[in-house]
C-alpha cells in the first residue's frame, strides 16, 4: 500500500560554525575557538555552565562591593539569570522534540 502523503524532507541538524576569538585586536591569532560542527545542544549546555560561573563570580563581588557598584553587579546577576532561564527552556524544547512519541 503506497501512501498518499509523503513524509517531510529531513531537516538537517544546525551546528555552529567555526569561530575565533581572543586575537588581542589582532596582534596575533586567535587563543581560543568554537569548533565547528560541535552539536547545538553540547554548546548550549556548555553556555549554561559558564553563565553559572559568571553568575557564581557575580555574587562573591557582590558580597564584597560597596553600594555603587553592588547596583550593577546585581543588573548584571538579573541579566545571567534572565539567560539562564532562556538556554535551559530552549535545551528543555530539543529534548521534547527529540523524544520519541
């Protein structure tokens, strides 16, 4: 029996691209690089750890910061915990999505 609609073209899977960093304004190459390649997921998870990290660094200046900056350390506390929120609901979307039905 032959079906009458045909399945979807599978979607390729998005992957980053390469890309340097750290060149000192280009005073020699680059220290540091995102592979390419590398899954989406592996590289958002990877941002979620090192958002926690500047979130954690984040609060031990705060702790030790005098009124004027303890403002903007804590703009800057919201804004992590803002990204956070964010990668985590888009990682939960990927593994819904990836779940068998």
């Amino acid at each position: 029996m032959s079906k009458i609609v045909p399945d979807p073209p599978a979607t390729p899977r998005r992957k980053p691209t390469y890309t340097a960093f750290g060149c000192c304004n280009g005073n020699h190459p680059p220290l540091f690089s995102v592979c390419e390649g590398i899954e989406l997921e592996d590289a958002l998870v990877h941002l979620s750890l090192q958002i926690q990290c500047a979130k954690d660094t984040t609060a031990q200046a705060c702790e030790r910061a005098d009124e004027q900056f303890k403002t903007l350390l804590i703009a800057a506390q919201q804004s992590l915990e803002m990204s956070t929120v964010l990668i985590d609901t888009v990682l939960d979307g990927m593994e819904a999505n990836a779940a068998p039905e």
